[in-house]
C-alpha cells in the first residue's frame, strides 16, 4: 500500500475511458490521501465502470464523498439493477444473475473479484437499488 488520491486514480481512469469514446461523469468531493494499493484500485473501479456500460446504459457516474472516518466511492448507473435478494449472490464467485442486468452472460467472477479488494483495504461493497432506476455499486473505505 501507498500513501495516495483515490480521486487522481477516478481521474486517471476516466480519461482512460474517454480515450476509447466512453463517458464517465464525476461528482468528487475532496478527499484526504488515504493508504491503498493503486493498481488494484484501478481493477476495482474498471470492474464496477465496465458493469455499469455492459449491463446499464451509456450514463455512468461514479460519485466520491467523505465523512464520519471513511470515503465512499459510488459507481452508478441506470440499468434494470439487481434485486436486492440477489445482491449478496452476486458478489460470490461464479455467481450470475441471468435474470438481472439485461441477461448479459460472464464467468461471474468480476464483482467477487471486486468484492475481494474491497475488503483488502478493510471496506465494504453494497450493490444498491439507484433511485429512479439503475444499480449503485457503493464501496465504504476507512479513512
């Protein structure tokens, strides 16, 4: 782990994104240098970011915000979501919800993946039901 800017590495992999014609919106508030491992910060994000493009639509946002010890990175998007029974199934492995996110085939290994290094860094991954429709991939690091 590395002292660093979770919003510098958002920002790195936006551009990224814009680079292969893809839109990612931002809302980041400002954030104290935290201790994470970059490179799998970098896999986490293009994990939810790629699941919000594949099963979502073009809109994808991914929101940052700061409070009470802890960082919350929200990657958001407004596709069919998942049920909130099968939420906790699909961050096991090989675990895929045919009947959710448009039916979209994988090896179900991303969000088990993601989930993995969440809890690397000592956090927390919730896939959330989005007001007005769409899935919010929330992740709740400690400060």
């Amino acid at each position: 782990p590395v002292t660093a800017n979770l919003n510098q590495i958002i920002a790195e992999m936006v551009e990224r994104y814009a680079r292969s014609g893809k839109t990612v919106t931002t809302e980041l508030e400002d954030l104290p240098p935290m201790s994470l491992r970059p490179l799998a910060m970098q896999r986490l994000l293009a994990t939810l970011i790629d699941n919000a493009f594949h099963h979502g639509s073009a809109e994808v946002r991914v929101r940052t915000a700061h409070g009470a010890g802890e960082i919350t990175l929200s990657v958001l998007d407004r596709g069919p979501g998942i049920p909130a029974a099968g939420a906790a199934a699909a961050l096991q492995p090989f675990s895929r919800l045919n009947t959710a996110r448009g039916g979209h085939a994988g090896a179900g290994l991303g969000l088990a993946i993601a989930q993995r290094i969440v809890q690397m860094h000592g956090g927390q991954l919730e896939l959330l039901a989005r007001s007005g429709g769409g899935l919010e991939a929330r992740v709740t690091l400690p400060v």
